[in-house]
C-alpha cells in the first residue's frame, strides 16, 4: 500500500544559537522527517522574533544583502548590514548599536548610543525604502533613542540653544529639541517595529531599572540614568504635544522604543507575530497535521513571546500539534510548555558537552527529528 501523501509538516525553527541559522535548522528538521516518514511535504519557514538573526532569514529568503558603515555604540566604525526585499528594508538595531558589537569590558550605558542605528535608518532610505521592519533586540544603550534621532537630523540643545554634547547624561541639561532638519523621508515611511517587550520608558519597570543592569550600568548610576531619562520624555511632550512614555515597549532597547513611537511614528508588534505575518506562517499551517519548531536553548525566557513560544501559539490556534527542538532545556521551561500541550525534546544525547553539542547540532537536530516524526505522524 503506498504511503498517503496528505501529511504537511510546517517547520518553524528559529537559530540555533552559535551553531545553526535558523534555515540550518529547519532543513536539518526536514532532513530527519523525510528520511523517518519519506512521503511528508516540509513546508519550511525558518524564523526570527525581531532579534538576533532576524535580517538572516529575510536574506536567505531571497532579500538582497545591504552593508553600510556605521558608528559603532561606542563610536568606532561597524559594518552593519540589512535586508532589502522590494521596497521593504528588514533592520536589526543589534548590527549598529548591540551589546555583541562590545567586550564585556566595554559595557557602558552612560556612554553607548543608537546614533548607528539611525545612520542604518538612513541607508535604507538612501536606497530607496519606503517600509521598514525594525527589529530592536540586544542593545547595548540607554539613550532613549537620541543618538538614533541626532542622526536623521534632530537637534538636542541645552538651555543656551546650544547642541548637546556627550553622553546620555548630559541630557539632564535638556532645554528644547529643533526638529527643522528631521529627514522628511520618514513622514512617507511606514515603519514597523519588532519588539519582545512591553516595558515603559521609566519608573521601576522601564528601561533603566530592568535592563541597564544587564547593559554595564552600576546601581548608583540607575536614579540618575532614569531621570534623565524621564526629563527627556518631558521634553518630547513638550515638542511633540504628546507623552508615550508610558506605551507599551517605549522602554525597549534602551527606550529606543520610544523614540521610535513619538518622532517616526511606528507601530509596535510582538517580533514572532510579524515576522510570522512577513514569512506566511499562518498561511502554511493551514492543513498542517504537524508543526516542528526549535531554538539553540528553551528557557524561562522561551515562555514569553520568543518564537518557540509564538508559533506554538499560532499552531495550537489552527489545531495543529507542536514539539519543539533545542540544545539546552530548563526542567521548569518545559514543564511549562508540555502543560500548554507543547512536547519539547532536548536533541543532544545525556551527557553531551556544550562543545560537542553545538559542533553536531545539526546531526543530533535531524536525528531528533527523525525519531519525531515516526511517533509522531504514524499515529494521525
């Protein structure tokens, strides 16, 4: 009897961290499936959630690779690059302004800046963008977006009208903010922004007293970062007749977020949701009698809105069964997903060293594969 034809597999795996793209691991995942149950479609839509990786999986869908030269968070020249794809440019402010771009010992919130991220803003303009897709995960800065800002031409003077120098902190002098020079493109740019957090700009839940910590920032330096912060908010609502300090994920990337929201009026999304929305997710799991996802490591920070956790969701809407792949698995991680019907395995053998792991994930990841869809789909 010949094996029927009508089983679709979506796979969804975003990176695995260090060792495999997020197309890496989707064509491992489709490897094992087809050798465990040969006759399956793959519908393969590698994944992103507005982080890290998130312009890899645009490119290796076909967008053109872009590489522009930027000032680093520090300043120092970086060589940043976007997707274009049409008329649409994907960003990630991570390739100007990340905390990967710096050593550990270079972590400084005081003195970083988003001034790349604005200059990446610009190239894509320069050639020709009209919607962006921003992805703003893994900042170094907590600048509120003033250095992205003085690059596309806002001018930030002190009580004297005279520009502001220096870092964040000298933004406490802040008397008024000259928006003559503010590229006019953006007023004919639909901006959209991938974001995995709903913190405020301040207070105890914004930017600097969540993540600034995490960014180099020392305790005695947290009030000050804060209300600096929330007096630049001041200013803006001054300016701009309006306060989105408050919005949900004005507190991203440093309080990029809100700059994002109040001087380039961009909408705001859960990173997986859009990226699903760009890639047609929703579209392939429709008839799907399986959906395989993944990520280098599923952890407590897996649970809320990482990609594991956001097409989960969206299978589970469409009745679809989910596992998820990955290197390294909390107990409590797990726990949590196999209570929300979501079957996780960790694809490593017991025992496996982290080298040994990363250097065959892409073996261990279509072995686990394999074994998964035998159970798995012999069984619809």
């Amino acid at each position: 009897m010949n094996e029927p034809t009508s089983r679709k597999v979506v796979i969804a795996p975003d990176k695995f961290k260090g060792s495999l793209t997020a197309t890496e691991a989707a064509r491992a995942i489709a490897r094992g499936v087809l050798i465990g149950v040969p006759r399956t479609e793959c519908a393969l839509c590698p994944m992103a959630d507005g982080g890290e990786g998130t312009v890899d999986v645009f490119l290796e869908r076909g967008a053109v690779r872009k590489v522009t030269r930027v000032c680093g968070p520090l300043g120092a020249p970086v060589d940043a690059i976007f997707a274009l794809n049409g008329d649409t440019a994907i960003l990630e402010m991570a390739r100007a302004s990340g905390l990967g771009l710096l050593e550990p010992s270079q972590y400084d919130p005081i003195h970083t800046d988003t001034f790349g991220t604005g200059e990446l803003i610009r190239a894509a303009l320069d050639v020709g963008a009209k919607h962006l897709i921003v992805g703003i995960g893994g900042s170094s800065t907590n600048d509120a977006g003033t250095g992205m800002l003085r690059a596309l031409g806002v001018r930030f003077l002190d009580e004297h009208g005279r520009d502001i120098e220096g870092g964040i902190l000298s933004y406490e002098r802040l008397g008024a903010i000259d928006l003559r020079d503010f590229d006019s493109r953006i007023r004919r740019t639909v901006i959209e922004v991938a974001v995995d957090v709903d913190n405020p700009l301040c207070g105890p839940d914004g930017a600097t007293f969540t993540f600034a910590a995490q960014k180099g920032a020392a305790s005695k330096q947290l009030e000050q970062l804060d209300r600096t912060l929330a007096h630049i908010a001041d200013v803006v609502a001054q300016t701009i007749v309006q306060d989105y300090r408050n919005a949900p994920g004005a507190g991203a990337a440093g309080g990029l977020g809100f700059a994002l929201l109040a001087f380039l009026g961009a909408g705001m999304e859960p990173g997986v949701q859009l990226i699903a929305r760009e890639c047609g997710l929703e579209e392939l799991l429709i008839g799907a009698k399986l959906c395989m996802t993944g990520e280098g490591k599923i952890d407590q920070q897996t649970l809320h809105g990482k990609t594991v956790d956001g097409v989960a969701k969206m299978a589970q809407e469409r009745d679809v069964p989910v596992i998820a792949f990955a290197g390294i698995v909390s107990n409590q991680a797990a726990d949590e997903l196999r209570h929300r019907g979501i079957e996780v395995a960790e694809i490593a053998p017991p025992g496996t060293s982290v080298k040994e792991s990363i250097r065959s994930a892409a073996t261990y990841l279509e072995i686990a594969a394999r074994t998964a869809a035998v159970r798995m789909l012999n069984a619809i």
